[in-house]
C-alpha cells in the first residue's frame, strides 16, 4: 500500500520507515511542522531527515512551513501543559494537513511518527489521525510505534546515524515545559 509518512524528526522517523517497510508498504515521508520553533530548528530537522531519507532513496516531501499561522490555531493555549488542549489543536491541525496532503496525492494510507515518543498521547494522536483519515477516505495506520523495542531502536539508529536529537517536542511552548 503507497502510505504518506508524516515525520517529524529523523531519529523518529528511522525505526517507522523500517517498519512500514516490513510491512510491504511503498513509503513517502512528508515533513509538515508548522510547529517546530526557532526556524533554526525546524531546518535542521529537515535536513537530517531528507539525508536520511536520501540515504535510502525515499521520496520526501517538504510542507509549507507557517509557524504564525500554527500559533493562530494554538491561541490562548499557550500555557496548557504538554499533552493537553494545546497539542490536541496542534495535532489536529497538523494530522489534518497530512490527510489531505495524502489524498490529494494518491496515497491509500496515512501514519506519523508521533506515537514512537513515550512523551506523547497515543490515544489522543491515533483518534485525530483515525479521523483525519476517515474524512478523505483513507486508512490510517495506527500503530503505538513505541511498543516492542520501537523507542530504543530509535535511539539506537539515531546513535548509527549520528542525527541531531532534540530534547522537546518543537514548539516554543515545550522548551519553557521542559525548563520548568
């Protein structure tokens, strides 16, 4: 099945290509992370996937970076603690994007590499994701990537690779989380 990836970072998205590649699936990765703050950040994070997903000839696609327009959908959330309301909006927004992003290009199938972190809400993220997908007819793959050694094969091929691993989410609302 030819399934659109939305990845957020390399080190996450290494042990899901992988994955998804058992599986028999046809792989294209879209990195679209509004998000991600500073655009510093964001760059690098790119750039580590696409030599990543270069390595391994899979196609990946760069979305529209927009950080105003995401701290528009994320207004008057500002303060609300990591897992909460405020990602609830950021994943909605974001997963949305990448449903139709995978519908508008031929894709059957949709993931993310979301749920390979023991620091996010899978139920949360695999609801949105279900949903999104459901809207434009697609399937959604809703793995808790995390699971069977998932999150430390991760890090062991974030080492192999030497990618850059960050220590938070990616908006600027979770580095002030993680100093507190």
């Amino acid at each position: 099945m030819k399934v659109l990836l939305h990845a957020c970072c390399a080190p996450c998205a290494a042990q899901i290509i992988k994955e998804l590649q058992k599986m028999g699936h046809e792989i294209c990765v879209y990195f679209y992370n509004p998000n991600i703050f500073p655009k510093e950040e964001y760059d690098l994070r790119f750039n580590e996937l696409k030599r990543y997903t270069e390595d391994l000839q899979i196609p990946l696609i760069e979305g529209r970076y927009d950080h105003k327009d995401w701290l528009e959908k994320v207004k008057g959330l500002e303060n609300e603690p990591e897992g909460g309301r405020r990602c609830y909006q950021c994943f909605l927004h974001n997963l949305g994007e990448v449903a139709q992003k995978a519908y508008e290009e031929g894709f059957k199938a949709l993931a993310t590499t979301l749920t390979i972190s023991p620091h996010k809400p899978v139920e949360m993220i695999n609801s949105i994701g279900q949903k999104s997908a459901d809207f434009y007819g697609l399937k959604f793959i809703d793995q808790v990537w995390r699971k069977n050694n998932g999150y430390k094969n991760s890090c062991d091929l974030s080492r192999k690779y030497n990618f850059h691993r960050q220590n938070y989410c990616g908006c600027e609302f979770s580095i002030k989380d993680k100093n507190q």
